[in-house]
C-alpha cells in the first residue's frame, strides 16, 4: 500500500507540489513500518494526525506511543530500542562501497512483552520456569527502582543487566536474579553514558532521505 498517497489523498487532502515535502513525509511513514505498526494500526495513525504538507515525527500523536515502554523524544542506548541505518557495505554490482545516509531514531514501539521474551530468550529461561504475569509484575519493580538513575533510562539499564547476565554465563532462574549485575553495569554504563555525551553520540538522528 502506497501510506505517502493514503496520507495526502485521505487527510490532508492534496499532494503537495514540493518534492522534499513529500521525501520527509515519507521518511516519517518509513519510520513507523520499521516500529512494527501493522497495516491497520499504520492506516490509524496517519488518520489520526493533524494535516500537514510535511508529516513529521512531532505530527504524531500519542497513541503511537500507547502501550510501550519506550517515549517520545528520548535518546536511548541500548541497541533493541534502536532504529539505524546500515552500515557502509560493498555492492558486488556496483563495484564499490555503498554509504547510505545516516540515521539514528528510537523505537515508538517496545512493551513489556518484548522486555520478557527479550529476558527469557537472551538468558534461555526454561519453559517451566516462565510465567508471564508473574515476571512482568517483577519486570515493573525493576523499572521502577532504576526510574531514579539520573544518567540512563530505567528500561536501557533493566536491559543491560539481561545482557550482562547473560554474558557472564550468570545462573538466572527469575527475573530478580540479574540484580546481581548491578554494580558492573552501572559503572560501565555510567562510563558509555559520559562518552556518549562528549562526543555528542547520544541523539536522536532523524532520517532525511
């Protein structure tokens, strides 16, 4: 389906005449397939914006954000929270390295559903051990002890626990367990976070093209 035509055609009532108006429009629809929307919820969103010649993310509304765990406009690190682009890569037909434009966007969309099966799929929870309601009941204890950390989002810290556990070959048979990492994991990120903001690599890049 054609979003850049259901968008100007169904909302704003019109296709605008300028050609980076319509390529920014574009870049904000990419943006929303690469969150996961799917075609219904997509359709909804673009109805639901306020028409304009250039539909970009600060058009959005809200209900892009309902639901996940992520927010509007929040730099993140870890690199499921992500969106970017490909690195440079060689092209056999072209006969040379291809360098795309570069981009760096946060996800709208990631819910405590992708948080558990992120957990038990990173740290190979067995079956019999898994128990949704009760490990998400745990999983919001968590973010909600590390929503004090100044440097970090409690979500990007929760995350580079399972990580680490999982690194170190941790033995984890609960969610409570990767606490354990705690002290390693707020050094190191505490160091990430600090030569991330001194280099200026700790924002949100928008796609252009």
């Amino acid at each position: 389906m054609d979003y850049l035509d259901f968008y100007y055609s169904n909302v704003l009532g019109y296709t605008p005449e300028d050609e980076g108006s319509q390529r920014k429009t574009r870049c904000t629809i990419a943006y929303l397939e690469d969150c996961g929307f799917t075609k219904g919820e997509l359709i909804q969103i673009l109805l639901d914006c306020k028409a304009s010649e250039v539909l970009t993310v600060e058009h959005l509304p809200q209900s892009v954000w309902e639901g996940s765990l992520t927010k509007p406009n929040c730099f993140y690190y870890h690199h499921t929270l992500q969106i970017a682009s490909k690195p440079p890569h060689y092209d056999a037909k072209l006969r040379r390295e291809v360098i795309e434009p570069f981009f760096m966007e946060m996800r709208a969309r990631y819910t405590m559903k992708d948080l558990i099966a992120y957990f038990y799929d990173k740290l190979c929870i067995d079956m019999e051990l898994m128990d949704e309601k009760r490990d998400t009941a745990r999983m919001q204890a968590l973010l909600k002890k590390y929503e004090r950390l100044s440097f970090i989002s409690a979500l990007d810290f929760v995350l580079s626990l399972i990580d680490y556990a999982s690194y170190t070959h941790m033995r984890v048979v609960n969610v409570f367990d990767i606490e354990k990492a705690e002290p390693e994991v707020f050094d190191e990120l505490k160091r990430k976070t600090a030569e991330a903001s001194f280099h200026g690599k700790n924002l949100i890049v928008w796609r252009r093209e």
